[in-house]
C-alpha cells in the first residue's frame, strides 16, 4: 500500500507532488476510447461489457499513467438495478422510467435483488484488480442518492432539478422513500464493489449545489452519511470520497459531518478558499478548471500550478473541478500531468 500514493493521501498524509487522476478520465475526448466505444455498439452494451469496460478504464493509464484509476460505469446503471428502464437518445443523453409517487417507490427492487443486473459491473472491477500496475489505485463509485433521484424523478438530466424539487415540496413522503431506496441500493453495490476489488470508493453528487438549506443538509450530507458509515462498518479501513458539487459554503465541515476521508472540490470555489476554509479538516480532491482541458497554453500550466501551490500544505489529489469533456484536446492531459509533476 505504501507505494500507492492516492491511499496515502486519503490517510492524510503531505506528499511533496500530489497524486493525479481525472474525472471522466476513460472518455471521448481519447480516440482509442472512440474506437472502443463504436466496437462494443453503444453506451450501455460498452457499460456491461466487462472485457470492453476495463479496457477503457485502463486506456487512460497506459496512456498517461495516472495515478488512480475509476471503474468505467454509469451512474444511472444502480436505478437501472432497482427496476426503471433506461435507455439512451443519441445525441440527447439517458432516458429514465420516471418514479413519482409512493406506489411507485414500492415498486421498485429490494436492495438485494440488484446485483444480478449488476454483476457485469463487479466482474469489470475484478479485472481492473488483477491488470491495473501495482502502483495504480482502483476506484469504484456511485451517484449520491439526491443526484441518482433528480434522473429518476425527471427521467432525465435537467438544468435546474425542477422536477425533483417539486416532488421534494408536493409530497415529501414520496421524496424520502425515494432517497432512502437509493441509499440501501447504494450501500449494496459500493460494497459489492469493494468486494470485487476496489481499493476507493467516490460519492457523486453532481446536483449536490442546487439543494439550500435544511434541504442540503436532509438529501446531500445525511444520505452520504449513512453510506459512509455503513460502507466503513463492513470494510473498515476503506477510504471515501465525497463530491457534493457546487456546495459552496456547504463543503465546510462535510468531511467531519459524514465521515468521509476526502472532499472533491468543484471549480466554482478557488483553491485558496477552499485551503483554508475545507483542506484543514483533511484531504480534498480537485480542482482545475476543465476548460483547460481544451483551451491549453500558458493559461493551463499557470492554474495548474496555482492549484498545486494553493494545496501543497496538507493531503491533496489533483483533479479536475468536474469532468473532463469530449472537445478537451489529449496532449494538455500531458501538460497537465507534466505541469503538476514538475
């Protein structure tokens, strides 16, 4: 474990160059994972496809050789498990069966019934255990609960989570029978994935920013909680990273208040705020602009250093503040990599 550099900086510790990996690191952007992706015939078939799966999990590492490597999966593959169809539109994005009401909710797969659909996910796991390099973490992870519920909720992504809120107002009931189903789904399939291999888990909330309030503290910081623990119940010495993204102030005390060993950090805050505001209380994961990604030059060494010098005082994991995009050009990856390995 020692030699694995991510594990250490879980654990808290000040590494003189932080480890890296990228937010949608397996992805478009790279033509080998284009060429993948148009073998296996479309997203979902290259999501199941346990052989397909790990090799564009592992395309990124042999290419830059991160640090870390995150199972390529999908987030709305768990409520696909618990009994909504999904599909994708090309061009458009997924496409949800919509839960709405009580019965609906009831309707849905015990948390144990899930990992049939499943098991494709936990095998590519187990071959990312056994072909990752030594040195290279494996990462498992899941949407958070208020996230994988905006979709369920929605039946697909939407700008401002409308359709959630107002489930959330007209019939709150319904709204937390929703999110507890998802949390115990959640639970079981972090744990299956810890089970088949991974090292890290990552809670994604990437519509953590919309909730204010009691809200955000009700549907964002109690659900991670309760996986958190109970992840860490069953496998103690697993490390945990929370992204509530564009929780602004709300990052302050997540850590401490769910028990999560890592905070990813969104670009929305910059990184001298969130040093001393959020990094104090342990190690957070982030945070370059991804636009970098595509726009390069002088611009993307300069903030990737700033980024580094602004963290290099306690735990710290380079990352982008989201996802990397299909436009990002490959070579400012390198200039990236090279810019915060100096």
């Amino acid at each position: 474990m020692s030699n694995k550099t991510i594990l250490r900086a879980l654990a808290g510790e000040v590494l003189p160059t932080p480890p890296i990996w990228m937010m949608r690191q397996a992805g478009r952007y790279l033509p080998e994972y284009r060429a993948t992706r148009a073998q296996a015939g479309d997203f979902l078939a290259l999501c199941y496809n346990s052989d397909l799966a790990a090799e564009v999990t592992l395309q990124p590492i042999r290419r830059y050789g991160f640090d870390a490597a995150i199972l390529f999966a999908d987030i709305l593959l768990l409520p696909q498990a618990m009994g909504a169809d999904l599909w994708f539109e090309t061009g458009e994005g997924p496409r949800l069966s919509t839960i709405t009401t009580m019965a609906g909710v009831k309707g849905l797969k015990p948390k144990e019934d899930i990992h049939d659909t499943l098991a494709p996910i936990y095998e590519t796991v187990r071959i990312l255990a056994r072909e990752l390099p030594r040195e290279t973490t494996l990462i498992g992870f899941a949407g958070a609960p208020w996230t994988v519920a905006t979709y369920m909720i929605a039946g697909r992504g939407s700008k401002d989570q409308g359709a959630a809120h107002a489930l959330k107002a007209a019939d709150r009931a319904t709204f937390q029978a929703l999110i507890d189903a998802i949390t115990a789904a959640t639970i079981e399939y972090l744990s299956m994935q810890v089970l088949a291999g991974a090292e890290v888990v990552k809670l994604f909330d990437s519509w953590a920013g919309s909730l204010k309030g009691q809200d955000f503290i009700d549907f964002a910081l109690t659900p991670a909680k309760q996986i958190i623990h109970a992840l860490k119940a069953r496998h103690p010495d697993l490390p945990v990273i929370a992204f509530p993204r564009e929780a602004g102030q709300g990052y302050v005390g997540f850590a401490k208040a769910t028990g999560a060993d890592c905070v990813a950090l969104d670009n929305s805050v910059s990184p001298e705020w969130a040093a001393e505001h959020v990094q104090i209380s342990g190690c957070v994961q982030g945070n370059l602009a991804p636009e970098h990604m595509v726009t390069g030059g002088a611009a993307l060494v300069r903030e990737t250093r700033r980024v580094v010098d602004a963290f290099k005082g306690g735990a710290h994991i380079f990352n982008l503040g989201h996802g990397i995009t299909p436009d990002a050009d490959p070579h400012n990856v390198s200039r990236m990599i090279e810019a915060v390995r100096g």
